[in-house]
C-alpha cells in the first residue's frame, strides 16, 4: 500500500484566510464594517502571550481590527468581568477571546458564560454550546471547526463513516463529537477510561486524537485507508533536540492511513483561520447580514 496523503493544513488555512480576507474587503467596502477581535489575556504565562500575539498578527492581517488587553496575573474576577462587560457594551467589537488558562482566582467559567454569546469566538459559552448540541446556529469551538473542515475535503462524504474521537475535553473533543453527528457519522467517544482503545480505533474510518500524549496512537490501530486527524501538540525531545510531535504515531500511520495531518502544519494553522472565520461571522450577523457562502 502506498502512504497516506499527507493533509496540508498550512495550505489548506493560507486558502480559508485568503478568502477571509477578501470578505473582510468587501463588508468594509459595501457597509463601512471593520470586524474587530479583542482578546483579553490575564497573568504572563510565556504559551499564552505567543497565542495571543499569533493571533492578533493574524486578525491583523485578515484587515480586521485587533485589540489586546493584558491584566496582571493578580486581577480580580471582578476586574476581568468588568473588563467583558465592558467590551460586550462595545459595538466596534465583534468577537472576544479570553486566554486560557486563567489565575486560580478566577472562575473560568464564570468569565466564558459572561460573554455575549454573539461574541464568544471560541465557542465555550453554554449557550453555544447547546446550540451546537441541538443543532441551531452557534459559533463553533475553532479547533474542532478547522478538523471538521478538512475532513469534508480529504475524507469524502461523511454520511455514515464510523469516527473516533479520542478525548472528551470541552474545548475539542466534545464539540468535536457533535460535529460529527451533526454529519450523520456514527461516532464513538474514547477517553482515559476507555477499554481497549486500539481495537476501538481499529474499527474507525475517522480518528480524531486529542489526548496531549506523544505519539500514542500507533500505526496498528488504524485501519487502512481511514482518515487521521492528529490534534495533539506535544514538545518531546528526541536525540537531543526538542521537536513537536502528535498524539499519533505519525511515520507509523503514514503507512496504513489514507490521509493523516502532520504536526506541526496540520490542525494548528486552521485552529487560527477558524477564528478569523467566527469573527467575519459574528461581526455580520450583529449587523444582520448574511454569512458570506465562500467562508463556510
Ligand atoms: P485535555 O487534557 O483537556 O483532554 C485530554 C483528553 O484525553 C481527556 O478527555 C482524557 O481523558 C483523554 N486521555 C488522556 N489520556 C488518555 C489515554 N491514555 N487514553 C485515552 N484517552 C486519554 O486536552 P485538550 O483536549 O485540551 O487537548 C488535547 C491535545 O490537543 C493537547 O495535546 C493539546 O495541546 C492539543 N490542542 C491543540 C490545538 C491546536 O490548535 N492544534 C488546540 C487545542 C488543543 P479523561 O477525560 O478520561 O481524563
């Protein structure tokens, strides 16, 4: 058998942020519109200023407005729920991202479920995410959004393929799982309690990883031919030199998959061009318009 075609989500999001950008163009040019992101970053924690910056770099270039507050790692909940409050009043900003993790003292929670649901890129509020689970419109976590999207183009139609989503977190492998359903796949959830999770991935046209273990999904746990999504980002070293690698196995499954993404250049890029993707939406349904079609 020959390898897996290797999915290039690097290309794949270059594609998605061009045509973003061009609808931002536009809805400026037809109706004085700038989408605006503002993304609320609490303490100093070195991975999350570079997610932030990446991200504001990014909105940026797609032509939106990009504003980034920093409150020190001692903020009060009360401090950073004024400061959503304050930018759910305003109407210049269309999306709001606060940074995970928060400082202790500060209920994570609590702070999602203040933002306006119109407003909330990432997806987390309850809201969203009972309106994913029921099927009505919301904005989507981007991770799982950036997976759904590739897996339409490399994995041919979804109706009926047998998924694995390996992690039930809330950020991706839950919203994930409902995607899935949501294309009529028949999807299984495995987690850290799950029974024979080799012979549960062994039966799966798609498998999803998002555990955060290096490499733990082996080439022999897939079946040949299925469509492999690694979401995993692990840091390892390896003959002395620190590299990034999957929660797969990647030159293991290469071998046996039909189509994988590697890491790094997989899922990360398009994590980015969703949330590009759900401020352009967000920013036209405040102002009832409709979704542009080419950034569905
Ligand atoms: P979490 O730690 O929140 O969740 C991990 C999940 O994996 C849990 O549900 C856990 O099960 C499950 N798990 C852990 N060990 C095993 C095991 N041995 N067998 C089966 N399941 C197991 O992680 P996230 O969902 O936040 O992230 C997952 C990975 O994806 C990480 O590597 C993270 O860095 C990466 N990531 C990448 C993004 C990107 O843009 N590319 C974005 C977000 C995350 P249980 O619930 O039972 O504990």
């Amino acid at each position: 058998m020959s390898d897996a075609t290797i999915i290039d989500g690097k290309a794949f999001a270059a594609g998605l942020r061009a045509r973003l950008a061009d609808q931002v163009a536009r809805l400026k040019e037809a109706h004085g519109i700038t989408p605006g992101l503002s993304v609320v970053l609490v303490g100093e924690d070195p991975a999350s200023q570079v997610y932030v910056r990446n991200k504001g770099k990014a909105t940026a270039e797609a032509g939106m407005k990009s504003d980034q507050f920093n409150m020190p790692e001692t903020a009060s909940a009360e401090e950073v729920l004024a400061k959503v409050a304050a930018l759910d009043a305003d109407p210049e900003v269309n999306g709001i991202l606060v940074q995970l993790p928060l400082p202790p003292q500060v209920d994570s929670a609590a702070v999602i479920n203040a933002i306006d649901p119109g407003k909330d890129i990432d997806g987390f509020h309850v809201i969203n995410v009972g309106r994913l689970a029921t099927g009505q419109e919301s904005l989507v976590p981007c991770t799982p959004l950036g997976c759904l999207l590739m897996l339409k183009d490399y994995a041919g139609p979804l109706v009926g393929k047998r998924a694995i989503v390996v992690g039930r977190s809330n950020i991706v492998g839950k919203p994930m799982a409902q995607l899935l359903i949501r294309e009529s796949c028949t999807v299984t959830i495995a987690h850290s309690k799950t029974q024979d999770l080799p012979g549960e991935c062994r039966r799966a046209d798609i498998v999803i990883a998002a555990v955060g273990k290096p490499e733990m999904v082996r080439g022999d746990w897939i079946k040949p031919g299925a469509t492999v999504i690694d979401v995993g980002i692990n840091r390892i070293e390896r003959d002395g030199k620190m590299k990034l690698v999957g929660d797969v196995a990647f030159e293991e499954a290469l071998t046996v998959a039909g189509a994988i993404t590697p890491v790094p250049g997989g899922v990360g890029p398009m994590t980015i061009a969703c949330l590009l993707r759900n401020t352009l939406h967000a920013a036209c349904r405040q102002h009832g318009l409709e979704v542009p079609p080419e950034t569905i």
